[in-house]
C-alpha cells in the first residue's frame, strides 16, 4: 500500500467517524448591532443562512432548524402576592438565579419534533431550560411556579417568545427567519446559536453574538447617570427648571 | 412618535407623555395644587417602573413650582421664616424617607408602602376637605360668613417664634414636624406634599390663606430638589428624558387651569378637588383589596 492510498483511506475515515461536521451552518444576519437610539422602537432581526455539506443530503429524518438569541443573564427576584389582613401584599419570594432579558426560541415545525428532551436538557434550547433556578427557600414548596411566573410575564411583554414553525426551510440547505424584539431592551450581547437537528438530535451548531447598545444621547446620559451620579442630578434639576422657565415664557409671549 | 427613555429604558409615546402632563398641569392649575398625587399614579398606569416614576416627579416638581415661588416673591406672600422651619424639618424627612424607601425596596414591599400611603392621605384629606366646602357652602347660602377657629390646643406648645408675615406667635414643634412628615412623603410618594401641607397649615398653624400657597411652594422645591438629588445618587432613577416631556406638557396646562380655576367659586373649586382626591384614592384601594390578576411580580437583581 501506497502512502497516497494511505491517506486517502485515513481521509475517509475521517469522514466517517465525524458525521457532526458533516453539515456546517454558514450564518448572515441582517444586522450584527442593535443601536438603542432616542427614537428606538425594538427592532426586526433577520437571520439567515445555508447548511454546507461536502457530501449528498443525508436520507432519513428531515433537517429542523432552531434559532436562539439570549440577552444578558441576571437574577431576578420573582414575588408572589397574598391576602393579608385583608389586603393584597407580597410575601413569599424566590430568587431565580440566572433568566435572560429577552430569550426567543424560532424554529422550522414544532420545537418538540425538532428536539428531544436529552438534547434540550445539554444545550439549554427551550425557554424552561434557558432559566436556571438552583434553589427556592425552605418554606417555598412550590418553586416551579415561581419560574413559571418569569416566563408567563415575560412572555406578556414579548421578552420571551417561542416562534415555532417560523423559520423556512428551502431543499433542506437554505434557511430564514425574522426575530422582532421589542422596545424594553437591555444593553449587553445578545448570544445567537443556530442548531441543525435531525431525528431530535443535534447535528451541528454555531454561535455567534448581536450587540444591543444605547448610542449618542441616551449613552451620553446613561453613563452619567451610573458614573456622576450627582452631577447628573445637578443637571437634571437645571434643565427641568430651565424648560419650565422657557415653556411658561413662550406661553405668556403667545398671549401677549 | 416613540421615545426612548434612557434611564426608565421603556419606549412611550412622546405625545402621550406632553398630554398628561398638560391635563394634570390643567387640574393643578386649576386647583393650585402641584398635581404630583396624580401624576405619580399615572407614571405607574403607562408602564414606567415605580421607583423612576417617583424618582422623576420630584425633578419634575421643582421645576413647575420654580415659576410659582418667583409669581409668589413678587408678591411678597412667602413667610420665608416659617418656609426655613418648615424646611428644616422637610430635609431631615426627605433624608429618612430615602432610607425607608431604599430599605423597603430591598424587601419588595415599597409598591405596598407607597399605595398604603396613598389610600390613608387621600382618603383623610379628601374627605375631610369635602365635609368642610360642604359646611361652607351651605353657611354662605345661609348668609353667615365661613368662620375658623383661631386657638387650640397648638398654641400651648414651648420654643414659641414670631413669625412676622403670617401674623403669628407659635411654637416651632408644629411646623417643624409638618415639615418632616411632608419631607418623608416627598421622598416615598414622589409628591410634593402641597395637598397635605396646605391644609395643615390652614388648619393646624392658622396661617393667613395668602401667605400659605407661595411658602409651601418655597418648602416644596427645596424639599424637591433635595430628593431628586437623593434619588439621582443613590437609586439613579431620575429621568431627565421624562421630567422634560411632563414639564412642558404641565406648565402649559397649568397656565390653561390658573385661568379656569379664575373663574369658578373657592368652595366649588374645593369639593371638585377633595372629590378627584377621593377617586384617586378609591381606585388605589381597590386595587389593594381586589385579587390581581398577576399574583407574581419580578424585581431584578437578588435580595
């Protein structure tokens, strides 16, 4: 045997034994930044892509496409209200650990057909598995439904959303799919994964990171805010009593 | 037309914004009142979080009192002496108010403290303040003019201050409390405190109706000014973005109420105010007794 037909044969072992790369996602998105201006309204996100092969389409089970973007994870702290002394008050609260800010799930059928539970449980796909809650207090029996409540609230507010059979799927190589996020966005990167699934597994995956940030003058102010707080407040009061100045002047002008 | 609010970091419609603050500036014109008990709820009803609509009420305040206290100081209808006391006592409340805020904030419960509040000042001032335009109305359509009692139990109080423009010898214990229990609103409720103030000192010190609006604005903006520099440093919760857009939107619209307000009776001005008092009041004690739709709230950040 040859050194060439060595080779040869060690490249298609290669190949064989590494069915995981086997299909690579190729990724555009429409936009890589999100600029948090004065007028800033939420935005539309487009994602789109192809699967690179080197080799045929495999048969069996059809390709599924899902999408994630997560914003910054921080700790929430979820309350819950009871009657108290005949008025609604706060009392039991549990601290989730990790929530992201925004969360969306996009993908090409429905998320269950797409995933099972093993490989949703490893890479943290579905909106439940995104919140980690390590731990409620002792006299909390029913902590699951604290994370529930972060989930139906956010939901609420369109944070979390899970958009299935939204992503299009063309000859099983070219996908799309369009994420709007609204306007009650916080700063930081928003981490994006594209997962390719066949038969509920996951074949390949890639990540890649949208940066939300406030621009011009509401970063100006932001940094103020957080960095001089008292001369941000001095100014604060200035402009306000400075306006109200102006305002009640241009009125007196307009009937004189 | 959205805007976003850099500090709120919630995007409103700038129009909506210019408008309440227009109609509350018309009601607080109309009244003479600094319309922050309103405003403040109405923050809430729009989607700004509690603490930033709290926050900024009081920025917003110091500005539309500003115009007011200059009207006032012409007039020469600021008692600057009783103002000082008052604000003496108003800075050290302010000052506890913030911790008691900050400290509640911590436990989730500053939502319930602030509507508690709420429904016991307005329910006590509203319906205290319509019983009495009621009797005053119904003794001038008998003829008699409104009379007030001039001497209680006030006036047998030590460390007594004359008190030249308001005509008075009294006790400094009574204003400097005032002073302190309007400092602490100030800094908990996000108001001014006139509608609580106001009356006690009608009532309470027997102040001269004249001189009462005109130092009460001289307290409120010191007071004011204080908390918003309190809140700015310590929660950065004051939104400069949203102070300006209710300004504007306010000091129009209370220019429009001053004019109204000219042409309708005191007595008849005053059962119109105790009567939105009591509906503010109303509604924020319905919303404690009645089960919320949501029974879960999410704060950021752990305990």
């Amino acid at each position: 045997m040859t050194l060439s037909k060595t080779l040869r044969w060690l490249v298609a072992a290669l190949f064989i034994a590494m069915p995981v790369t086997a299909e690579e996602v190729v990724l555009g998105l429409s936009k890589n930044e999100v600029a948090i201006t004065t007028s800033f309204n939420g935005s539309e996100i487009l994602i789109f892509g192809a699967v690179k092969r080197e080799k045929p389409i495999p048969d069996g089970e059809p390709l599924a496409v899902i999408i994630t973007i997560a914003g910054p994870s921080e700790t929430v702290t979820v309350r819950r209200k009871e009657k108290k002394l005949g008025i609604w008050v706060n009392t039991d609260s549990v601290d989730v650990d990790a929530a992201p800010s925004f969360y969306a799930v996009a993908t090409s059928g429905l998320l269950r057909d797409a995933l099972n539970d093993v490989e949703d449980l490893r890479y943290k796909i579905s909106v439940p598995r995104a919140i980690r809650s390590v731990g409620a207090p002792m006299n909390v029996l029913d902590a699951a439904s604290f994370t529930e409540a972060v989930i139906r609230i956010r939901g609420a507010s369109d944070l979390y959303q899970l958009l299935e059979d939204s992503v299009t799927v063309d000859d099983q190589t070219l996908f799309q799919t369009s994420v709007r996020m609204p306007a009650a966005l916080t700063e930081g990167s928003y981490a994006t994964r594209i997962f390719l699934t066949r038969g509920g597994k996951v074949v390949s995956s890639y990540e890649t990171a949208i940066d939300v940030r406030k621009v011009g003058l509401e970063r100006w102010l932001y940094t103020l805010s957080r960095e001089n707080a008292f001369l941000y407040g001095l100014m604060s009061l200035a402009i306000a009593i400075a306006a109200g100045w102006g305002a009640s002047a241009v009125f007196r002008l307009f009937r004189a | 037309m959205q805007i976003y609010l850099p500090i709120a970091e919630v995007s409103v419609n700038a129009f909506l914004l210019l408008g309440l603050g227009g109609i509350v500036g018309i009601l607080s014109g109309m009244f003479g009142v600094g319309g922050g008990f309103l405003m403040t709820p109405l923050l809430f009803f729009i989607g700004i979080p509690p603490a930033v609509a709290v926050a900024t009420e009081a920025n917003q305040i110091v500005a539309s009192s500003f115009s007011g206290v200059l009207a006032h100081f012409k007039r020469k209808t600021v008692d600057l002496k009783m103002g000082t006391v008052l604000l003496i006592g108003g800075l050290v409340g302010a000052a506890l108010g913030v911790v008691v805020f900050n400290y509640l904030k911590a436990q989730g419960q500053v939502d319930l403290l602030v509507k508690l509040c709420y429904v016991l000042f307005l329910g006590v001032i509203g319906g205290l303040m319509f019983f009495e335009s009621l009797n005053a109305i119904r003794k001038t359509a008998k003829g008699k003019p409104a009379t007030r009692k001039k001497h209680n139990w006030i006036h047998g109080l030590p460390f007594k201050m004359r008190f030249r423009v308001s005509g008075l010898y009294i006790s400094v214990i009574p204003p400097l409390i005032v002073g302190l229990c309007v400092g602490i609103l100030a800094a908990i409720m996000g108001v001014g405190g006139g509608f609580i103030m106001v009356p006690a000192m009608i009532y309470l010190l027997g102040m001269p109706t004249k001189v009462v609006v005109g130092t009460s604005l001289f307290q409120i903006i010191f007071v004011t000014a204080f908390t918003t520099m309190l809140h700015a440093t310590t929660n950065f919760t004051v939104d400069i973005v949203l102070a300006v857009l209710l300004l504007v939107g306010g000091v129009i619209g209370a220019q429009i109420g001053t004019r109204i307000g000219v042409k309708m009776k005191a007595e008849q001005l005053r059962i119109w105010l105790a009567v939105m008092v009591l509906a503010v009041c109303f509604k924020l004690a319905l919303d404690l007794l009645l089960q919320p739709t949501e029974l879960y709230s999410i704060g950021v950040g752990g305990h």
